[in-house]
C-alpha cells in the first residue's frame, strides 16, 4: 500500500469513500483526518476499491482505523484482508480502532475477527435542543454557571463569530489554557497544530467559528462543523478555565448561534480522562455513539 500524508486538496477524494457510509462518529470526517494528520501521524492510502487510514503518533503501536470501501456493500472481507497482509508485512500485529455504526455491522460480517468495546473512544451525542435550552432539572446546575456568569461579565462579554483572521487571538487562547496542563495527555501537544490547521482552512473544510469576549479580549473560541442532515461535531472547544461558567456559556452560545438547524451535537470522545468523563456526562447526553477495536480472533 502506498500510503500519502493528507493534504486538504484530498478532501473531495477521502469524502468519496466516507459519505455513502452516512457516519455519524468524529473520525472519518475529513476535517478530522486532516487536523490531525501533521506528518505522518494520519496517511491514507487507496487500494482495490477501498480506502486505509493508517496513525502512528510517537512511540505508540501503529493501527488503522477500520478501512472503508467506495461502496458500502462491497467486498469488505477483502479489505480488511489487504490490511491484515500490510499489517504482517511490516512486522506489525493488526489492530483496528474507530469501530461503529455501519462499519462494526460490516466487520461483524467477515469472520476471524473480534471485536473489544472501546468505551474511551465513544462518542458523546447531546440534543441540540438540550444544549440550546439547558432546560430540565438535569442540568439546572449548567443554568446557574450561566447566570452566574452573566451577572459578572453581562456588561462587558460578546458572542462573536470566528473567522480565519482570528487565528492568533485563538493561539492566545491556547497558550493560556495550555498553561499548567499536563502536556503528557492524549492530543496535548499536537492540538495546537490541529487549530493551525483547521483555522487555516476553515471555508474549504466547511468549519464554523464561535467565541466569548471579555472585555474585548477572546476568552473562549470553538470550532465545529455539520456531518449531515440531523447533526453537526465540535472539534475544538478552548476557554480560560479561571473564568467561572465561561465552558458553559462558549457551549451554549455556539449551539444558538450556529447549530438550531441540526437535531444533535456530537461532542466526541472523553479519550478515558476522569474529569472530561465527568464533565460530557454532566450535560446528559442522548446517546453515545459505542466504538470498538478490532483484532484477529
């Protein structure tokens, strides 16, 4: 397989493969594959029909995620068998992530493999409605952060729409938040690169902005984008986290100002940290979207 790096003018040929298969999970948009496909850490490759996505970030075993053929109801055996060969070609044992929906149905169909519920990488959904509204007692604790931030910045903050332009004010955003963390966390580091990228070319990714000033200075910024008819993913999502209520209002301000015309908001995965987890349950989501790894049985 030959496997090339991801350039953006590869968006059209990547969504010919991804768009019949009608997914609603983060990975297989093309703004997701491209974002993080700094170096070689994503690749694709095309083959017979079908298309691989190989990662290899740092140190970590390479894996794929689960190839896609051009037409869903194709031979998808003989996909996973060409991947399967490539893997014990460079010495590597097959591994598949990203696992869900239409494609676990099709991997389910093609025996000597297993499947392992990879609840790290589910996806959280949420009514764009609930987001919108805060509404219910569920999230009556979410409605106070906002009031309690409306009664200390309601003079001075704005919602305002992000744009390309506002690239360094949005790496400012970063660098704070950044400040402190434990940059030993999954993404940390190769995040900032990700908003580089995503921001750089937000018109031909089809990326919607939104962001918090305070004062005039942005505070909180946001990027998202709509998968299809009923339902749009935020990819990034940033904020001074010393600002009480702030998360909270950058969520539902970019909901009411962007996304009322789709049903649900897909939020992605908590990548198995213990206050991410806290923090996506606490919004009571509708559903999650389950994925799985898959390995030979």
């Amino acid at each position: 397989m030959d496997f090339q790096l991801i350039d953006i003018q590869m968006k059209a040929r990547v969504e010919r493969y991804t768009k019949p298969w009608r997914l609603q999970c983060s990975e297989y948009t093309f703004t997701n594959l491209y974002m993080w496909g700094k170096e070689e850490c994503i690749r694709i490759a095309e083959q017979d029909g079908a298309m691989f996505f190989l990662s290899k970030c740092g140190a970590d075993e390479p894996f794929m995620f689960a190839p896609l053929t051009e037409d869903p109801e194709g031979d998808y055996a003989a996909a996973l068998a060409a991947a399967v060969d490539y893997f014990r070609s460079e010495g590597l044992t097959p591994h598949f992530r990203g696992i869900s929906g239409p494609i676990k149905a099709a991997f389910e169909r093609c025996p000597g493999y297993r499947l392992i519920d990879d609840r790290d990488d589910s996806d959280y959904v949420y009514s764009m409605e609930s987001l919108r509204t805060l509404s219910g007692k569920k999230l009556h604790g979410k409605r106070n952060h906002i009031n309690q931030f409306r009664a200390q910045y309601g003079d001075v903050f704005e919602y305002v729409e992000i744009t390309a332009d506002m690239l360094d004010e949005c790496m400012d955003v970063y660098c704070e938040w950044l400040s402190g963390k434990d940059t030993s966390e999954p993404g940390v580091l190769g995040e900032q690169e990700a908003i580089r990228r995503i921001m750089t070319h937000m018109d031909t990714l089809g990326v919607k902005g939104g962001g918090i000033r305070i004062g005039g200075k942005l505070a909180a910024f946001t990027l998202g984008e709509q998968i299809d008819e009923e339902i749009a993913v935020i990819h990034i999502e940033k904020a001074d986290s010393a600002i009480p209520g702030l998360y909270t209002i950058i969520n539902q301000q970019f909901v009411e100002h962007a996304w009322t015309h789709v049903k649900y908001i897909n939020r992605e995965e908590d990548m198995g940290l213990p206050g991410l987890r806290r923090a996506k349950l606490s919004y009571n989501p509708a559903f999650m979207i389950d994925k799985f790894r898959g390995v030979l049985a």
